[in-house]
C-alpha cells in the first residue's frame, strides 16, 4: 500500500510500515539505508515515469537503487524507485552490443554475451548493477586495453525531471549520450542502455597472495612492472590484515597480505612470461593465476559476495613514486587504527583515451594510478575512525592527486559536496554538465548521488 494519491503502477509501491518495506530498501552496502515517503518497486519504464511525475509534482527528491552496492546519499522522505524487477537482456550479436534494463547484474550479462563468444566491460563483482556502473565510468577488469565502460555506452532509455521517457543516442542527442557517460545519474532515471561488447572469450589472469611481510617489495615490484607491461595488461594490488574468524580459511586468518591481481587478453604462454617477476618476488601463500573462461573473471579480484558495511575514499594519482608507495602504504597497512582494505588500480593505456564518438564526462584521463582505501565499518564510533584514516591518506598524496574517481567512494553522506563532486571532473566539463543540468533539472530532483548543481540562465 502506498500514499493514497500516488498513481498506479504495474509494480509495488510501498510506504513506512508496509511490510516490504525494508526489504525493498536493502542493499548490498548496509552501512545506508533510504528511508523514503514512497518506494516504487518499478516493473515498467511507465512505472518509473509515473515515480518521477509524482515526485516532480510533490517537490520531492529522486533516488534510484538497483543493488545498493554504491549508495552514498541516503533519500530521506523522497521517492525511490526500485528497479530490481526491470531484468531484461539483449544480445545483438552482429552489432556486438547488449540492450540491458536497470536491474541486471553483470554476471548476467557477463553469461549471455558468453554464448556468443562475447564479453562486456565488467567489473571485479558480478552482482553490481550494470547500467548504474556503466553510467559512474566503470573501471573493468580489461580496462587499460577497451577504456571505461562509460566510454561503450551507445544509447540510453531514460526518465527525465520533466516526466518524458525518451531514447537518447549520438544523433538523438549528443550532448545528453556525453553528460551520461561518467555522470548519467544526475539526468534521469535510466531504464536501460545499449553498450558494446568486445571479443574476448578467454583471459589469463587471476591472484597472487602473499604473506604481508612481502608487502613492500611487492608493491615497488608491482609499481615498476606496471610501466613496463602492454595495454591488454590491467592490474590492481591490494593490502589487507584479515581478522581472526573461522569463517575465513587458515591461510588467511589475523593475517596482513598483499595481493596482486592481474587480467591478460592474450595467450597463456605470453601471460606467464609477464607475469613471472611478480611470482619471483616470494613463494606466494596462494597463485590463482591461470587462463579461464571470462565467466570466471570474477575471480580475479574475488570480491566478498556478501552484504556489508563500508565506506571508501579514493584518489587518482599522476603517478607513484617512492614516497607515494611509502604513503599509501602506511595509510592502510597492519598500522591503521581500523581495518583497511587498500587497492591501487594500474591505469593509462585506453582509460586514458577519450572517446571519438562524441567524447565523454569522465575526468583525469591523464591519471595513472587509482588509490582506494575502504573500510569496514559498524557504528558511528568506527565510522569516525575511518575519516580520520581517509583524511590521513589524502593527507599524505597531497599534490599528487588529480581528482577522484566518483564511482569508488561509497559511503561517505555529509561528504558528499558539490567540491567533491567537482573532483571527479575537469573544470570546465563541470561546468558544461551544470549547464545541462539547469536546463534538464533546473528543480534538482536528481540530487541523491554525487550532484552537479544545476546552474540556470
């Protein structure tokens, strides 16, 4: 049941103290929650019109939730619209593109462009939403050889603030297609997109876990090989001390380790070849390297499939030198005053591309590295350690920093201010998609997510 002058929708709507309320709500971060007057659990892209006229109308904010995986500006007394139940997937195989509905993950179409020799611009997790990803950049597993995701939408069905449903394409409209690649949720709600998919089947790629005392080797090891390996080359290396539980295996519990993952599009005897200076920095405590099905890329960074509480900073470095290294390693290793994960993303290659079809929002091409730090969190007590431990980090990077990349801080509520939104974007690209802004959503109903103030004439 829902607010009595709330129009009908194919799908569920729910108010506080339904039952299904909250479960319509969950995501896979719980450390938010929105906590709206109204949730519309979308069947339909009519059902999302008939949300955002409702909210328009009522003066009230839009938020949009698929997985959860990213939420970082919880919606108080607005509208959510749910898009779980749009699932749709279609393979156009001559084109090589992928027709995808709001609420599919990507191990979904990770498996259908599979039967077709086929693979999309993924990400480390096969449950992340793939049009939410897809519309923050979306830095994927063979990032370095194809680009971001954001980089292979072609075209996009969407919502806008004025209650229209419309196509958008390069000959449609431009300027939108630009806006949506790297900063889509500010101008509607996207219903589904069109996007390209590469042809790969298999890669060689996989895990290298070490013990932690390793760390700093493998880290200078890992920062030198990165500019010496090709494009279809990617690579991420990440620090954690995992807690002494007895759901995590023996190798791995109370124990500091380092871990390199890497993704290869090439053949497995060239793979070995690159990859052998970085098993030659020790015996590794687990080598999960091998060639495997691209259905099986999920194990490159094994990601927790599990939801929980988290928050994460990040910044995008112009490159890492030695008091970089010693910086970030300090930042989130055994020392910190709560648990850390730290990755550092190989960047460069064809991220650092802009696309010729009409080009992209997406910011600080020129970076080099992506340093993440995320950390668990329980409570407001951990989540104040926590700032304090990303302060110290961006502390430390200083004037190596460039930006950030929006799409990898999660979390973060007061946080989230038009400044740090603006350092996910070159200077005047933000003010190019504030302009668009004014004219799309001059009444900012889009305003749950990392918001572009919209600037009117």
């Amino acid at each position: 049941m829902a607010s009595k002058d709330f129009p009908a929708v194919e799908g569920s709507t729910y108010v506080p103290g339904d039952e299904g309320y909250d479960a319509e709500l969950a995501g896979f971060n719980t450390a938010y929650a929105h906590r709206p007057s109204v949730v519309v659990a979308a069947r339909t892209a009519e059902d999302v019109r008939a949300a955002v006229t409702y909210a328009r109308e009522h003066r009230l904010s839009v938020a949009v939730q698929a997985t959860g995986h990213g939420l970082s500006v919880a919606n108080e007394g607005g509208v959510v619209i749910s898009t779980r139940e749009l699932d749709g997937v279609r393979i156009d195989v001559k084109a090589r593109t992928a027709w995808i509905e709001a609420g599919v993950q990507w191990g979904r179409v990770i498996e259908e462009a599979a039967r077709f020799g086929l693979a999309p611009l993924s990400g480390s997790f096969p449950g992340v939403g793939a049009v939410s990803y897809t519309l923050g950049g979306g830095i994927g597993i063979l990032a370095r050889e194809f680009g971001y995701a954001a980089d292979h939408l072609k075209a996009a069905e969407l919502v806008t603030a004025d209650g229209e449903l419309r196509t958008v394409d390069a000959a449609s409209d431009p300027e939108l297609l630009w806006a949506l690649r790297g900063a889509g949720h500010n101008f509607g709600v996207v219903t589904a997109i069109e996007i390209g998919l590469v042809p790969v089947e298999r890669v060689y790629g996989g895990q290298l876990v070490f013990d932690g005392e390793h760390a700093e080797q493998l880290m200078r090891t890992w920062a030198a090989w990165t500019r010496t390996v090709p494009e279809t080359v990617s690579s991420g290396i990440g620090f954690v001390v995992y807690p002494d539980i007895p759901v995590l295996p023996d190798v791995l519990r109370g124990r500091y380790v380092a871990t390199v993952s890497v993704a290869f599009n090439g053949p497995a005897e060239e793979g070995e070849r690159l990859v052998a200076p970085l098993r030659a920095v020790a015996t590794p405590l687990k080598d999960g390297i091998r060639e495997m099905p691209y259905t099986d890329s999920a194990e490159i960074y094994s990601d927790p499939p599990f939801p929980h509480a988290y928050t994460s900073t990040n910044a995008l470095l112009s490159g890492i030198d030695e008091d970089a290294l010693a910086s970030v390693l300090k930042a989130g290793g055994p020392d910190a005053d709560i648990m850390c994960v730290l990755g550092v993303r190989h960047l460069g290659g064809a991220l650092a591309r802009t696309p010729e079809d009409g080009g992209s929002a997406l910011g600080h091409r020129d970076a080099a590295y992506l340093v993440q730090l995320i950390t668990p969190i329980e409570g407001n007590d951990s989540l104040a350690v926590a700032r304090s431990v990303q302060d110290d980090l961006h502390t430390t990077l200083g004037a190596r920093t460039l930006g950030s990349a929006l799409a990898f801080t999660f979390a973060d509520g007061e946080r989230a201010t038009e400044a740090q939104t603006r350092s996910g974007y070159e200077a005047a690209d933000y003010e190019r998609l504030a302009r668009l802004k004014g004219r799309l959503d001059p009444g900012n109903l889009f305003r749950n997510n990392r918001n572009i103030v919209p600037v009117t004439d």
